[in-house]
C-alpha cells in the first residue's frame, strides 16, 4: 500500500519531446541491469550496488511517479546490490513493458 490511497490514472502526462529524454534515461540506467526478473505485477531488476546508481536509479523514480503516478517503485538496496521493482495495474503493464523493454 502506498501512501495514498487513490487510484490514479493510468496515463502519462510528459509532453512529446519530454518523453524522449525520458527513455533516454531509462536507456542509461537500463543498460547497467545484470538481472531481470518477472513479478506477478511488473518486474525486478538488479543493478551494480554503487552510491551513483543508487542515486541516479532514485532520482529517475521519483521524476517517473509525478508524470506516471501509477507506477509503484520500490528501491532495495543490499549486500547483493541495488534492485528496483517496478509494479503497475494490470491497465498499466503495457507502459511498464514499454518503459522497461
């Protein structure tokens, strides 16, 4: 459970050209996952377990929540490394595989 619990839109509120920086940062931080693993709503990804990534992986989360509430982002980090999982509604997990792929 979130911290709100409203159910917000599935939708993406990013203009055209904000869209394309977008995937353009998803493509930087995707680059760097060593594990992916499907989830009953969405996915897990592992990533190096290093200060910038963590960061880099935070800041990128919480810019995607204010264009794209709908996704659930939650960062772990561990002895093994960094992992993020990403959820969405089941009306959502077509954006989630677009953002991911």
């Amino acid at each position: 459970m979130g911290c709100d619990d409203s159910t917000p839109p599935v939708a993406c509120t990013l203009t055209a050209g904000e869209l394309t920086d977008r995937a353009s940062d998803w493509a930087e931080l995707l680059a760097l996952v060593s594990e992916r693993e499907a989830t009953a709503n969405g996915v897990r990804l592992r990533l190096p377990r290093t200060p910038q990534v963590a960061a880099t992986a935070a800041d990128l989360i919480v810019r995607e929540v204010q264009c794209c509430a709908f996704f659930t982002f939650v960062l772990n980090v561990d002895v093994t490394g960094v992992c993020l999982e990403v959820t969405a509604p089941p009306d959502g997990r077509g954006l989630l595989e677009q953002l991911i792929q």
